[in-house]
C-alpha cells in the first residue's frame, strides 16, 4: 500500500426503519480502494452492497435510512460531515457511477447527447471552468469513441430506447468518464445483458481503467466477473464483511465458510468440480419436435395492418428421450421461449409438428390428459404464483380442473408440500411470506400436482441467488429419479446446463445451431455461436479458463451482433 | 431435508403478516382514520336519524312561520329554513337519501364495470376493442349534461336520478379494472393457470379479480363521495328528488333563493354534504397509502 | 409525429361519430312520442301527427340515423323547440362565453395545480406538503355549486370588486365581434375596460370551475414526481452532480407532466358537466345555461346538440393534449409510427 487510499471506509453501521422498527443493514463496514485499484464487493442480494455504494455516492435515502457512526474518507477529505456544496464538486469528477440497469439509467424523453451535455455543463459550471458547447461536445464525441462507439454523431442526436442494450450500456460508461473521475464505481456491470455483450463490456472496462489510471469499485454477486476485474475482494454478507483478501487469497484459499459455500456453489464449466449427467432410461423417444416453425406478424400503419412476419422459431428438430434432461440454451431473443411454449401448446406451430408421449401437441392442447403430461415451471416464482391467493389456493388450481375429488384434495396438497420439502403449515401463507426458494419450490409442487411425465423448466433458477438456485436444482435431481420425469431445461445459463443436462441443443437466431450429448458439445463445440458463447462465460478458476475454446475475433464478428455502431 | 433446504428456509425473511402491516399503517395514516371516522358518522347519522333528530317533525312538509329564516343557535343548530324547519334535522334525514344513492348506484355499477373490464383485458381482440372503444364514446360525454338529459326526458325523481348515475358510471371501473388487468396479463400465473387448465371464470374472478380488490375498495370509497356530490348537483339544478323530501342538494338550491341574508340556508346543507365527501375522500385517500395502489 | 396525430384524429373522430350515434338512439328509446313531448299535452292528435310526418318520425329508424347524420355533417342540428330558431346558431352564440370560461379553467388549472404538485413533491412530507394536500383535498371534496355560492356570498360581502352574475357589465358598449373571447376581442379592439371588466367577471366562475381539477391534478402531479424521483435515471443524475434544480425541472417534471395532462384530457367532459352547474349559479350566458334551459323544456333538439358540441369541445380537448404528449415525450411520435 502506497500512500492513503483513494476511498477509506470505517465502521459503517447503517440503519433503517421500515413499520416502526429499526433494523440495522449495514454492520462496522470497514474497506479501503487504493489509487489506481480494482476492488470488488461481492454479496447477495439483501448483502448490503448496494447500500454501501449508495452511501458513498451519497444518493441513500434518508430518512428511512440512518448513518448511525462510521466514516467514509475520499482522498482524505471526510464525505460524510462534508458541506454540501463541496460534496456535490466531488460528484461526477471526484467519484461516478455506472448503474445497474443501461435501460433505466437514461431519462427516456431526452437525447443521449443532451443528457451528456448536462453532465459535462454543469460539472463545468461547479468547477468554475468556462466551456464553450462545441468544445463539450466535442469532449463528448472523444468519450464515446473511447467505449468504442462509432458515429458519435448519430449516437448524440438519438433517444436512448433507439439504441440496443449493449451500446446503452457502453454510453452509459462514458457518461460515468464525462468527467473523468478519480474513482468508478460499476454496480453489476453488464449483469442485465446477455453473456457475450457482458464480457465486451468488462473487457472495457479493464481497458479504460488501465489507460486513465482511475480506481475501480465493481460492485457484484458474480464471482467469474470478480475473478476477471478485481486486484482485491471484499465478501459481504448480512451488511458484514466476512472476508477480505487480493484476488489470488480470495480464490485460490478462501477462508471464510460463506465464502467457501459461495464458490462451491458456482456451476463449473469445465475441470474436475464437473459433474457428467447420464440417463440411464433413455430408450424411447418421449418428445418429438418435427420441423417446427413459428412466425409472428409485424403489424404496422394507420389500420394496424399486417406488413411481415418475423420467424421466431425456424425449422427446429428435435428428440427427447424418456428421462433426459434435455437443456436448450441460447441468449434473449434465440427462440428458446417460443419453442417451449408450442411444446405447452400455448402458441400454434406456423408449421411442421410436435407430438409428446404419443399425443400430438396440437390437437390435444388444452385436454385433461395433455395437461396430466406436461406441465411447467416459469423463472421467476414472484410472477409464476399469484400474490392474492394463498400456497393451498394455488396448489388447488390443477387438481379440481383435472376433476379431483373435492375431498382429497387437502391431503393432496399435503403430500405435494412434502414432496418439495416444505412444512404442511405452509399451505396457509401467502407468496409474500415465502422467500424465493421456497416460493419456487411451490411452484414446482403445482405443476408435479397432476403427476405429469413432462416439465418445461424455464429458467427456474435465473431469479434466485446463487446458494438457493442449487437447492432447487437438488430438488429437481431428486424429483426427477423418484418420479420417472422428464425435463426440457431452458436457461441461458451454460455452467449449470453443463452440470444439469444430459443432452444440449443451442439455439442461435431461432434455429438450433448445435445439439448432442453435454460433454461432447461443451468438450468439443463446433458452431462459432456455441464457442463465442462459451468463451464468453467468466469461470472462477485458471483451469477451467484455460479449457476455455478461444475464438477468433472475425468469427465472433460474424455471429454476434455488433454493440458499437448504430444500424 | 438437504442442508441446502435449510438454508432456504432461514432465508425466509421474518416479515409482519399482511394483516398487521395493514394496520400498523393504518394507524400512523391519519387521513384514513379520520376519513372513517367520519363515514361511520355519517352512516350513523343517516340510519339513527329519527332519533338524532333534534326536530324530527322538519323532515316532512311542516311548517313553523314563527321561527322561519331563524339564524343558527342553540335551538336550532344549522339555523332554519323559509317555512322554519330545522336544516340540522333536515341534514341528518338528507344523509338517508344520499347514502341509498350511493348503495343504488355504485352496487349496480361497480360489478358491471368489474366485469366487462375483466372481460376487456383478458379476452383482448375483438371483446377489448368493442368494449374500449364503447367506454372511450361514454368518456366523451360531460356526464352532468347527459344525466340531466336522462333525468329530464324521464321526469325528474330518486330512481330516475339513480338510473341516469349509474348508466355513467360504470365505465370508470371498467378502465380501472382493464388497466390492471391488462398488466396483469404479462404475469406468469395468468398462463400458468391456463397451463392448469382453469376456466376462464376461475381465471377472471378467482386470479386476476383478487389483484384488483385494493384498486377497487379505494375507487369505491373515493366514489361514494363523487356519487354524493353528483346526486346533490342534480338536484341542485331541479332534477334529483323533489320537495318536500330533505334532500342536501335541494335545500341549498332552495337556500340559495335567500343569499346572502340568510345565507346558512345554503352553505348549511352544503357543508353536510361537503363533510360526507370529506369523509369518504379521506377514507379513499388514507386506503390508497396504505394499499399503495396508483389509480 | 403527423402520423402519431393523424391517428389519434381519427380514433377521436371514431369517439365522437359514436356519440352522435349512441345520442340518437338514446332519444329514440326514451319512453314517449318525440313529437308529443315537443307539443305539450295540449296539443290534438292531428297536430301530432303532422309534426311525426315534419319531424320524418315515421321513417324506418335507419333512414331517421342517416338523415340526421347527414345533417349532422353539415351542421344542422334541428331546430330548438325552445327558441324556434336552429339549434346550431342558438350554440354558436352561446359558444364563446363557454370557451372563454374553460379555457380560462383549463388555464388556471395548469398554472396552479403542476406548480404546487411539484413543490409538494419536493418538500414532501414538510409542512409546504402537508398544506398543500389540505387545499388539494379541498379543491377535490367541494362540490362545484357549494363553492360557487359560498364565493357569491363572499363576494356580495367582502370582495364586492367582483360581480356574481353575468359576462359583463350591460353599461359597457361591446361587441365582441372577432373571436367572440371578450378577453382577446377588447385587447384587439383596444378597449381596456373592456378587458378589466372581462377580468372581474370571469373570476369568480373560473375559479369555481377550476377548484375540483387544481386539487386532482396537483395530487397526480405530486405523485408522478415522487414515482419519478426514484427512477434509476434519477439517481444515475444525482451522482453525476447535477444540480437538484435542474433534475427537478428537466429531468423529473418532463417526465411526471404525462400523468396530469393525460388526466386532464380525460376529465375534460366532467369538466364542461361541471360548467352546466357554474353556470347557472352564475348566470354565464354559455351553452350550459342554454343546455339547463332546453333541458327542463325537454327540447330534445337542443338537448342533442349541445351534448355533441360537449363532445366536439372533449375532442378538441384531447388532440391539444396529444400534440403536447408528442412534443414532450418522444415515444409517442416514434413508436407510433414504428407499430401501434
């Protein structure tokens, strides 16, 4: 350590009151960031890290919160008894932000350029500096070629929904470097986007910290991004940290139990910590997808005419045998949605045909014996259960619309809540009571309550943290074996496909680009859009990066669509 | 169980139940306490008015000369009126007509309008476009003008008034109901009640309707003051109920004949009705914090 | 932009041919001969029937619709009952002295209620809030004619500078004549007593009229700031320092305007209801007054007319607030013209 830290924090203890009762958040949070360093908080949600930053930036609400003690020294001036007229001089040029979320950090009625225009004027305007607007703008115009976006112009007079999400989130970088702060902080960067423009993202970010020399703050609950962005780690759990090291000590010899459960708890792609999935039933077909297509029409014009069709789904083929677990992966916007929802029978094939257990899909859509085959489980448990009705109510659903009897269905729903590990008592709370595991698993024991052979599981865990994803995806083994199921498992979510899975197929612009046996594709990934997309994960340890499959940059190019230019 | 299950479960936030949030909210809201403590007056008011009554005998066609265009007092507390009835007993019995309009109106319109905005936001297509579109036309008319029309070509009386309301009414709950709805739509337990197989009444009535129970028991009481005010201002211009029943909009119509010498004759019947609206708009005010539901 | 409007027009237009429509079969249904209620009931059968046949009563209904329809597009509204003169020209005069009225509402509406949202939004939960939402609660519970007679009563003993009935005062020779405002037609003809005289006149009405709509759209206003405030965009402004003023004005308030504006488009019909009752207190010689009249003479005619120019004045309402919506907020004209 060479001279004072850029930023020092000391015991920070922060509180909030929420119905009359004070709770504390934040416990004796002590962390320092040294010039020209890249410190990562990593923690769950509801850790306390984006109160930290909050409280730094100085945007924490308050009242309900209350700084009860502690300090928060940047450059060695004391920012939390500062005055304010000193404080905001800081905001912006002393320390800026990069928020979560490049679709919502952007007033959504001004142009880029404008928004950016006020960031420098009034930057200026504090500083005393006085700035003619061509030579802003032209500041401006460096800024974003400098997050590698061409055509600034164009990029300036655009409002921000025109522009896609990676090229948002690399204006909103700029943004950030308007000013040229001493030190960034980057909550979740690129955590919104798909992987492969969240790794471009991270890339410059490493650059740019790298040729200003500013401090970097990532904020994260992503221990592979950790592992390609930080010098140092701090741990954060329950508004404490819990361990703090550089990299190297973090990952390579973590001391702390939650921060060795954090990182079991992360999938591995490749290495020994990979577990092979097998299915040993596999000996007739139990879904067959023939030739599928799916076209959406385009509607436009003063009558909502139709003008074209978009095709979401393109001539897909596919076999799934009774017991696989059969993952389909691709990035938002690849189909995979669209052809689990034709296998449901929600949405009608334009063309071609599926038909499961012998049932073809679109004939017996909607029949009591279809939905005794296939049932699903949505991602987010928050949308998939409704809020006003309680967990018996719910449960209740499937059973008396397969003509259950009445009178069995209380020791039904009892017999479902163990299944999924949940306590009878259960049967009485509302969604608003569970947490988000639970609330899965709820989720999960109605769509088994009609004793299905078939589960669609739409990114089941993608909402849940890290540690509570494996407790369903145990759940989900379990079930599997002791009910004879069988999975069709969409994610976006690689790593676990690769431990989950017995077989893959990736979906590439709504057609299937690749598909076989998981460790074959992950070992041996022949499309560039399936090796882009591996490359891309960020994994936690050396061995499995190296076994990583490098791309060329033109073969990326050509399959991935381009975040710095407009079109 | 797994040691992961019980990580999950410790995980489970210890949250207050919905019920006592409700009410540790409603006791630090002091609209929605004051707002009920009003309404529950004015009910009071409206059913024990025979016996609240100080002069009883004023809400029928009596007549007292001697103490007509008496001003406020201890006698008579809201003063009286041209043929010297008491306006505070007068008042009480008024609050009967007043609240029966809202009962009438609102139990008819309400569960109309709930229904075709659950019709319109859930089926879409063509059943939203004719409803919509329907709702949009009844949008465009100044409802006061168009109540008046009715009133005045059916011949003005309670019923009349109370069938006029009504037929302008309900859309507002069928926006209402269709807005939510059709953000409700893009939740998954809409779909993932078809996947289960539900009819479209149990989705209707038993999904989509419970989510929209805090927007509507908001809208009610924020309405039952509107429904006053609006009953009052048809009878204000000649066309609710007719003399010699007490009604509030009257008495100030017949009250303002003798501004400004005698003026209590208006502004008393007024400040009744003002302090029912009050009440409800409060009680509306103060659920809709605690509800936090946007209308 | 042109096709964002030119969508909306003829979605407005859709609104109003359905009103005629629904208007003429609501007159049709109505219990009772059209023809009767016109005569009285001193009138002879014959008498009747000869005003059935004048009237086309005993056309099919279909063939009644598109005459009246016809008549609808050009201009004719029938004759008043009342008046014996077309219905068309009785609204026509009438009709200034209403729009003069609403606008003057409409004005008073905006300039009060967004500034005073905004401010309560901003020292929320102080007492600059506190009393605001008071006088919002207030503006929102008092029905339109109480308040109207309590300031006719206060004028008549406190603020006697302002009359309480009437337009203007009948010894001041005017016409207006160009606009039909009295308020623009005196500056133009440069007549400043006019225009005083105007002023004091129209006070008292406008601010009976527009006291429900400043307590509605202060209280929308200050929520859609509060909702605003704690976009990401926001917080994303306040940590690039700048200035709390500005985030208030341009960032915030360009953004929250859309919720009130849309609000007041939609009330806009309660709004002209509510100027039937102003009025008459008043004695504001619009077509409210003439509505409250022709109604109570059952003069169906009349009746219908002035319920579609109601409709008329709610269009026009409508596309001003949706040419506003599309300059401020740039979703509008894209997005209209990209798909629905």
């Amino acid at each position: 350590m060479t001279g004072e830290p850029i930023l020092g924090i000391s015991g920070l203890d922060i509180s909030f009151t929420s119905y009359g009762q004070k709770s504390q958040i934040l416990h004796d949070v002590s962390m320092h960031i040294d010039q020209g360093e890249r410190v990562s908080l990593i923690g769950q949600s509801g850790s306390g890290k984006t109160v930290t930053m909050r409280t730094i930036i100085g945007t924490l609400p308050m009242p309900p919160a209350i700084i009860e003690r502690g300090s928060i020294r940047f450059e060695g001036t004391e920012l939390l008894t500062l005055d304010k007229r000193a404080r905001n001089r800081l905001k912006g040029t002393g320390i800026s932000i990069v928020l979560q979320d490049p679709m919502l950090s952007f007033n959504p009625l001004l142009t880029i350029g404008r928004q950016m225009d006020d960031v420098v004027r009034f930057a200026d305007i504090r500083l005393n500096i006085s700035r003619r607007r061509a030579d802003r703008t032209a500041r401006i115009h460096e800024v974003l070629r400098n997050v590698q976006l061409a055509d600034p112009e164009r990029i300036c007079s655009a409002y921000p929904m025109m522009l896609s999400g990676g090229m948002r989130q690399r204006v909103l970088i700029g943004m950030a470097l308007l000013n040229s702060p001493r030190l960034l902080i980057a909550d979740e960067p690129g955590t919104a986007l798909d992987v492969t423009t969240q790794q471009e993202i991270l890339v410059l970010l490493n650059r740019l910290v790298d040729e200003t020399g500013m401090s970097l703050m990532l904020i994260t609950h992503n221990l592979g991004v950790v592992r390609e962005m930080a010098d140092r780690v701090y741990v954060m759990e329950r508004g404490r940290i819990v361990e703090t090291g550089t990299r190297a000590e973090i990952f390579n010899n973590p001391q702390h139990g939650y921060t060795r459960r954090l990182m079991e708890a992360v999938p591995s792609l490749y290495g020994s910590r990979v577990t092979d999935v097998t299915n040993e039933r596999a000996e007739d077909a139990m879904i067959k997808v023939r030739d599928i297509s799916k076209d959406f029409p385009l509607r436009s014009g003063l009558f909502n005419r139709q003008v074209g069709i978009t095709r979401a789904v393109k001539d897909v083929e596919l076999t799934i045998n009774r017991g696989d677990i059969f993952g389909i992966a691709g990035e938002s916007g690849s189909g995979k949605t669209t052809l689990a929802k034709m296998m449901l029978g929600l949405f009608d094939a334009t063309d071609g045909a599926i038909t499961m257990d012998k049932l073809n899909v679109h004939d017996a859509a909607g029949s009591r014996d279809f939905r005794k085959l296939v049932q699903i489980v949505y991602q987010n448990p928050g949308s998939s259960l409704n809020p006003k009705r309680t967990v018996a109510d719910q449960l209740s659903v499937p059973l008396i619309f397969a003509d259950f009897d009445r009178s069995t269905i209380a020791a039904r729903i009892r017999e479902l809540l163990e299944l999924v590990d949940l306590p009878a008592r259960y049967a009485s709370m509302y969604p608003h009571e569970l947490s988000g595991g639970q609330k899965q698993r709820v989720a999960i024991a109605r769509a088994l309550s009609v004793d299905p052979k078939i589960l669609v599981l739409d990114e089941p865990t993608s909402a849940l943290d890290v540690l509570i994803q494996n407790v369903v995806i145990d759940l989900l083994q379990r079930l599997r074996s002791e009910l004879d199921l069988t999975y069709v498992f969409i994610s976006h979510d690689l790593s676990l496909m690769r431990n989950f899975c017995n077989r893959v197929a990736i979906m590439f612009r709504g057609e299937i680009c690749e598909q076989g046996e998981t460790p074959d594709v992950f070992a041996n990934p022949q499309h560039p859009y399936t090796r882009a997309l591996l490359s891309a994960i960020p994994v936690l340890t050396d061995e499995e990066a190296a076994q990583k499959p490098i791309i060329e940059a033109s073969e990326r190019n050509a399959v991935l669509l381009s975040t710095t230019t407009l079109n | 169980m797994s040691s992961h299950t019980q990580l999950d479960d410790a995980r489970q936030q210890r949250t207050l139940t919905s019920r006592q949030m409700a009410w540790y909210r409603f006791t630090r809201n002091p609209s929605a306490i004051i707002g009920s403590l009003i309404v529950i007056s004015v009910f009071v008011a409206a059913i024990f008015a025979p016996y609240l009554a100080t002069h009883p005998e004023s809400a029928g066609a009596h007549v007292d000369f001697i103490n007509r265009h008496s001003p406020p007092s201890w006698e008579f507390w809201f003063g009286t009126d041209n043929v010297g009835r008491d306006i505070f007993s007068r008042s009480l019995f008024g609050y009967r007509i007043s609240l029966g309009l809202v009962v009438g109106v609102l139990g008819v319109a309400v569960p109309f309008g709930i229904t075709l905005g659950l019709m319109a936001g859930y089926f879409g297509g063509r059943v939203e476009f004719i409803i919509m579109r329907f709702t949009d036309i009844m949008l465009a008319v100044p409802p006061l003008a168009m109540a008046l029309a009715i009133t005045a070509v059916l011949s003005p009386n309670l019923i009349n008034a109370m069938i006029a309301i009504t037929l302008l009414w309900w859309t507002w709950h069928t926006r209402l109901i269709y807005r939510i709805v059709k953000a409700q739509m893009s939740e998954d337990y809409v779909e993932a009640a078809k996947v289960a197989g539900a009819s479209h009444f149990h989705i209707m009535f038993r999904e989509l309707l419970p989510n929209c129970v805090s927007a509507i028991s908001v809208k009610v009481s924020l309405d039952a003051g509107f429904v006053i005010l609006f009953g009052a201002a048809l009878s204000f211009l000649g066309l609710g109920v007719q003399p010699p029943t007490p009604d509030l909009g009257t008495m100030v119509s017949t009250g303002s004949e003798y501004l400004p010498e005698f003026w209590w004759e208006a502004v008393m019947p007024g400040m009744a009705i003002l302090y029912a609206i009050l009440g409800f708009n409060l009680l509306g005010d103060g659920l809709r914090d605690m509800m936090d539901v946007e209308l | 932009m042109a096709f964002y409007l030119t969508k909306r027009a003829l979605s407005l237009l859709m609104v109003l041919l359905g009103l005629a429509v629904m208007i003429f079969v609501i007159a049709r249904i109505v219990p009772g001969d059209p023809a009767r209620i016109a005569l009285g009931p001193l009138a002879t059968a014959n008498q009747v029937a000869e005003l059935r046949q004048e009237m086309g009563l005993n056309d099919p209904i279909y063939v009644q619709l598109w005459h009246y329809l016809v008549g609808l597009a050009q201009g004719d509204l029938g004759k008043s009952l009342l008046t014996s003169r077309p219905v068309m020209s009785d609204i026509l005069q009438a009709l200034p002295a209403t729009f003069e009225l609403v606008l003057a509402t409409v004005i008073l509406q905006i300039s009060i209620s967004i500034p005073l949202g905004v401010l309560a939004a901003y020292y929320r939960d102080s007492w600059i809030d506190n009393i605001t939402r008071i006088l919002s609660l207030l503006g929102v519970v008092i029905p339109g004619f109480v308040l109207a007679i309590i300031l006719q009563l206060l004028a008549s003993y406190y603020f006697t500078s302002f009359p309480v009935t009437g337009r203007l005062d009948p010894s001041l020779d005017f016409q207006a004549n160009t606009t039909g405002l009295l308020l623009i037609d005196s500056v133009i003809a440069g007549r400043p007593d006019v225009f005083i005289d105007a002023l004091r006149y129209l006070f008292l009405p406008a601010i009976a009229l527009a006291a429900g709509g400043i307590g509605q759209v202060m209280r929308i206003t200050r929520s859609a700031m509060i909702e605003v405030g704690s976009r990401d965009f926001i917080e994303a402004a306040r940590a690039y320092g700048i200035p709390e003023r500005v985030i208030t004005f341009r960032y915030m308030l360009r953004v929250a305007s859309v919720a009130p504006l849309t609000i007041l488009g939609l009330e806009f019909a309660s709004l002209i209801g509510n100027a039937f009752v102003v009025e008459f207190v008043f004695s504001w010689p619009g077509i409210a007054s003439y509505g409250v009249r022709t109604i109570l003479q059952k003069d169906l005619n009349a009746v219908i007319g002035v319920v579609l120019v109601s409709g008329v004045f709610f269009v026009i309402a409508n596309l001003t607030i949706d040419v506003l919506l599309g300059i401020i907020d740039p979703r509008h004209r894209i997005r209209g013209a990209q798909k629905a």
